[in-house]
C-alpha cells in the first residue's frame, strides 16, 4: 500500500531545486529508480550496512531496524526507502513530516501496516510534538497508546501494532528531537556523489529512457550535476529536450553546454540563484563574515531555501566559508566570478 505525500511549496523554480518538482513524478523519471540494492550506484558504505542488515533481519524472521537517512535533498533517500520496500518484501507508505498534523492521522496509518511493511517518512524533522510521541512507543515496543475521554473518566489505551520498519528522511537532522534520532537502529548520511559515479547514473538513465549519449557528453553533464543523482535526471531530460528539437538527438558535450547555458547552469554546476548568492557576498558585504538573515533579505528569498538548497554544494566545493561570525566567500568564489583577487578584510 502506497500513500501519497505531500509536497512542500516549491522553493526555486528551475532544474535544481531541492523540492519536488512536477516532472519528478512523472512516469519516464519514477522508472529510473533501481529496484534493488544491487542496481544501486554509490553511497557504497551506506549499501553495504543495509544489505547487512536485510539479510540478519531476513535470518531472524524480523522487521529491518528503523533506518534513518540524512543529506541535502536528491541523493537517494525516498529511492533508498523503496529498496527496502523490494528487498524485505514489504508493502511501501510514504506520508511526510508536514501531512501528519494530528495524532490519529499517524495511529490510522500504524493501525494498518502488516508485519514487515516499510513505512517512509520524509522531511520526518518537521512532525508536530503531539505525533512525534506516538512514535516513541510505536518504534520501540510496536504499540500505540491514545487516552479517551477527559479528566475523571479518562482511560489509556493500547494498540498492538504490527512489526514494521519506519524509514525517516531529513535534510536537517539538527531539528530531529534527541529521543526521536535515538529509536533509529541505523543511522546513515548520503554524501554528494563523486563524477565517476554520476557518469554511470546518467548512462543508466539514458539507457532506461533510450537516449543516445556518448562519453564526453556524460561526463560534461555529471560535472554540472552539483553531485546530485535527482539533477543530473533532470538535467539528462532538458537536454534530451534540446538534443531532439535542435539536433539529430544524440548527446555529446557541445550539445550538453549549450542546452545547459539556455537553463543558466555554469561549468561548475551552479545556478543564476547560486551566483546571485555569490556575489552577494562578495559585492555587498566585501566577502563576508555576514549571518545568512542578512543575505536572504538581500536576495528576497527564504533562509531556509538558502540553507538547505544552496549552501549544501557551495559549501561542499569550498567556495563559501561558514564561522562562527557568519558566512564567508572563499578565493575560490572569487576566481569563479570573474574577480581577480581576493577583497582583503578590514
């Protein structure tokens, strides 16, 4: 049984936004997933502990350990909590953090869940307080306890669920509440992905979607992908796009840099919101420390977009800077814009 989440508003409009976006739920693009861990590409580590895992919960006739993933968005989380799903021969729920406003809207989908069913929880950092504590007992004993009534005639009551596995999903495992990240047995980060394994993922889906791309052209899109499984799809797509209307629709590297240059995606991978970030930074507040309040007002956009959308990649690749009195343009930003040096700090 598969329910349907609920999407967040969409942040940024483009081809690497960190929310969902329409066209990842489309047909051609839901059919990229890997089923099984074996059709996975990278996070080896993380792979490897759940195939572990799997196969002692398979020997012991139990439910898989409730797993937690962390890591910016579109790195294999929700793909990983559906191999889970396929390995353990479990039926899939997804709900997320924000959908589940109401205790009873949690007791409904525990009460239903059969023995080794996976239930996924994204953005699982933003569930209310009342329904974060019918987890407590739901992940550690497999029991669900409500109160009817009130005051003198109020009775507990308790619910016998199920063996199940609750996979959790976070961009910002810092929001997650101590007893909450302590019930997870499993506790993994999904890092960016290196190029040599985004050229596999863009040649696997190029395949899958019967495109025809040769090695440069790979590798030129995996180099513009931000490290990132759900851009480098989506990218893949838009330039498929280009390949078909203004070419003989195969994919080579010129192809691949002007259809990029049309979306506004750099050499590096960033975006016109990215180097707006950038030279923000660098031009109004001579290269920083500045909090990132004060960038977000200045760019007219939410801190949490920028925190959890753009800082992830640029902070991976050095070029910004965060300390303790605020963020930071490093000399690589600065080369990257187009400035010759470095603006020395007062």
């Amino acid at each position: 049984m598969t329910g349907k989440m609920k999407k967040s508003p969409d942040l940024i409009q483009g081809v690497v936004s960190g929310t969902c976006q329409p066209a990842d739920v489309e047909v051609d693009l839901m059919s990229l997933r890997p089923g099984r861990l074996s059709e996975y590409i990278g996070q080896a580590e993380v792979v490897e502990t759940l195939q572990i895992a799997i196969e002692a919960a398979k020997m012991r006739n139990e439910a898989i350990e409730h797993v937690l993933f962390h890591g910016p968005p579109g790195l294999g989380k929700t793909t990983l909590a559906h191999i889970i799903a396929n390995e353990t021969a479990g039926n899939l729920t997804v709900t997320s953090g924000p959908a589940l406003e109401k205790g009873g809207d949690l007791i409904g989908i525990l009460t239903h869940l059969s023995r080794g069913d996976v239930l996924f929880v994204d953005e699982i950092h933003r569930l209310p307080k009342t329904v974060e504590e019918f987890l407590y007992p739901a992940m550690e004993d497999y029991a669900v306890d409500f109160v009817f009534d009130k005051g003198a005639h109020a009775r507990s009551h308790r619910i016998r669920l199920e063996q199940f596995c609750l996979v959790g999903a976070t961009t910002r495992v810092g929001l997650l509440s101590s007893p909450l990240r302590d019930r997870f047995g499993i506790f993994r980060s999904l890092d960016f992905y290196c190029e040599s394994d985004l050229v596999q993922i863009t040649r696997r889906s190029a395949a899958l979607l019967k495109i025809a791309i040769d090695t440069a052209g790979a590798q030129e899109l995996s180099r513009r992908s931000r490290g990132t499984p759900r851009i480098v799809n989506r990218l893949l797509k838009r330039v498929r796009d280009y390949a078909q209307v203004r070419a003989d629709g195969a994919i080579t590297e010129d192809i691949v840099k002007t259809a990029l240059l049309l979306e506004g995606v750099d050499e590096k991978g960033l975006t016109d919101l990215d180097r707006r970030y950038l030279k923000t930074v660098i031009d109004f507040y001579d290269g920083g420390p500045v909090g990132i309040e004060a960038i977000a007002a200045t760019l007219q956009e939410e801190t949490d977009t920028l925190v959890d959308v753009v800082e992830p990649y640029l902070l991976k690749t050095g070029m910004i800077l965060r300390t303790s009195s605020g963020r930071r343009a490093a000399q690589i930003a600065y080369l990257h814009m187009g400035y010759p040096h470095q603006k020395k700090m007062l």
